[in-house]
C-alpha cells in the first residue's frame, strides 16, 4: 500500500518536471524579445567569425563661447558735421547725430556744394565752450610803408577778416592799398561753406550747418572718413566726361552704395555695391574714392567685430544734377 502511494508521488513530480520544461521551452523566444526592448542600443547580430572591438573617444567639450563684446549698436540717427557747435546742450528731439550734442531754435543746412578752402570750420566743442561770438578766422592787417603811419585815402572798413594781402603792383578800386583785390578774389580767399551731409529739404538752407543733433562717440571717425573721401570723389567730372549734354544718361539724381570693411589698423580689406547706381563709371568713382582716400587713420578698437576682426560699414554716395552737388552719407547695412 506504501509502495503504491511512493510511485505515485514520483509520478507527479516527473511530470511536473516536464511541465516546468516545455514552459521554458515556449518562453525562450519571448523572453529574448522581452530583455532586448529594455537595451539601449539593438543587439549585435550573430555571426560566426571574429568580432572586432575598438574603444570609441569620449565626446569632446563644446568649445566655450568668445568673450569678446558684442559690436556697438548702430547709431539712432542720421550722420552730420555741424559747422558751428555753439554751447552744448542735449537737444529734445533730434534726428541727427554728431560729434556734439547741440540744440538750436532755428536749423540751417549749409549749400549742398563742394566746399572750398577757407570755408566756415568746424570749431570743436566742450561742455562749457561757447562759439557763438566767433565770426570766423582773423587775418593780419597789412602793414603801412611806414610802421605806424596810416596810408592815405579813403579808409574802408576791413570787416572782420581784415583787409587782404595786395598782389605786387596792383591797387584796390578805391585806392586804398589796405584792402585789395576784386570781390571775386576775396570770395575765394575767405572761402565758400558747403556740406556733402544728406539733410532733409525740409530745413531752410543757411551759410553752415547749424542742426539739433546728440553726440555719438563715433561720428569723428565716421566723418573723417567722409571728409577724406569727398575730396578725392569727382562724380561730375566723369560723368560729364562720358555724356557732355546730359542727354544720353539722363540727369536723374544717382546712389550708390557701398559696404566696406576696414582692417583694424584703417586700411581696406574689401570694398562691395550694395546696391548700383546703374551707371557702372559712377559706381566706379566711388570705389575709387574710397581706396584713394585710404587707409583711416586711428579707428576706434571697439568698431572691430570680433566675429570678423574687421570693421564693416556703409556708404552712400548720391549725385544730384539739379541741385548741383554730390552727398555722402553713411547707413546701416
């Protein structure tokens, strides 16, 4: 009876045996999928041969980002060059920037023609300057044929300048050797005042440039670089050159502009047109004006990008035939 009841428990367990093992035979499979969706990478595929392991380099570091300051951010506003700089005042609205801050009642802008020599000059400003007495540049007398001894005839008044050198062997129409020449002369000698600065025609044209403006700490460097360039851009003699009668072009005013990159010692790096002002000559006269005038001498260090390690800025160069002159103006590219 014992016997019958061992056999029987030895029959459970053989056959819960093999139970166990056709369950894991069935679940291989499946386990093989369950473990694999849990790696981060998929298996590698069997294979017969040889595997080959190579050690992989860490990533490296992002490099850290330059130091360097950011560029200065474009001026609020149109560059000039005042003529006269009267006590400096920050102004309450103005639309034009400079080398000082002025504020005035009255604006004027000065003829838009090329200045010449002896023209009203920029007198530079301070906080607590005051030019508004200065009339302009003294001249020496000239002296009698006797130290102290007035010369005879009428006297004229000299004006401020005071009277002009004579010429050997020529006299003034009055006579009066203190004061010679003919008007023509006298124009030439004191100078004619002109701007190549792009100001609204809304404002009354004056002998100078007189404009509410605020200061911008570069409209030095900036205008010296437009002062350089305009005397060395000569527009009307080329274009006058290829059409005398103005007919085959036409006489509709012409822009040019130009984007160009300084070096940081002034000298030029690259010189592009922005955009044409359809006559390539006239674009042309530009560039070369600006490579004539070159290189500008003490840029400010700060005017670099560091991106670049150049200093880049625009030109415009407009030609106007009916008003009879050339503007030059900078704009933000």
């Amino acid at each position: 009876m014992r016997r019958e009841r061992d056999n029987s428990a030895l029959t459970l367990v053989v056959w819960m045996l093999l139970a166990s093992l056709l369950v894991h035979l069935l679940m291989w499979p499946v386990g093989d999928q369950l473990i694999g969706l849990g790696w981060e990478a998929p298996p590698l595929p069997r294979s017969d041969g040889w595997m080959q392991v190579a050690l992989v380099p860490p990533e490296e570091e992002a490099p850290p980002e330059s130091e360097a300051q950011p560029r200065p951010p474009e001026q609020s506003g149109r560059l000039i060059k005042q003529d006269r700089v009267r006590k400096e005042s920050v102004p309450d609205d103005a639309k034009y920037v400079s080398e000082f801050d002025q504020s005035t009642d009255k604006e004027t802008r000065a003829p838009n023609v090329r200045p010449t020599p002896g023209g009203l000059p920029l007198l530079p400003g301070r906080p607590d300057a005051d030019n508004s007495q200065v009339k302009g540049p003294s001249r020496p007398q000239a002296p009698s044929l006797v130290e102290g001894q007035q010369p005879e005839g009428p006297q004229v008044d000299p004006g401020p300048f005071g009277p002009l050198p004579l010429s050997p062997g020529r006299t003034s129409p009055g006579g009066n050797p203190g004061l010679r020449g003919t008007p023509g002369a006298m124009e030439r000698a004191m100078g004619q005042a002109g701007t190549f600065d792009s100001i609204d025609d809304d404002v009354p044209e004056g002998a100078e440039n007189m404009l509410n403006s605020r200061r911008w700490k570069y409209a030095s460097f900036f205008n010296r670089i437009r002062d350089a360039v305009a005397e060395r851009w000569r527009p009307e003699e080329v274009h006058r050159a290829r059409d005398p009668s103005g007919t085959k072009y036409g006489t509709i005013p012409r822009v040019t502009r130009l984007f160009i990159k300084l070096n940081p010692d002034g000298s030029v790096n690259g010189i592009s047109t922005d955009s044409s002002c359809g006559l390539d000559f006239l674009d042309e006269e530009a560039i070369r004006a600006i490579r004539a005038a070159a290189p500008f001498n003490n840029p400010p260090p700060q005017l670099v990008d560091p991106r670049t390690g150049l200093i880049e800025f625009g030109f415009g160069f407009r030609l106007e035939f009916e008003k009879g002159g050339g503007r030059i103006f900078r704009y933000s590219h």
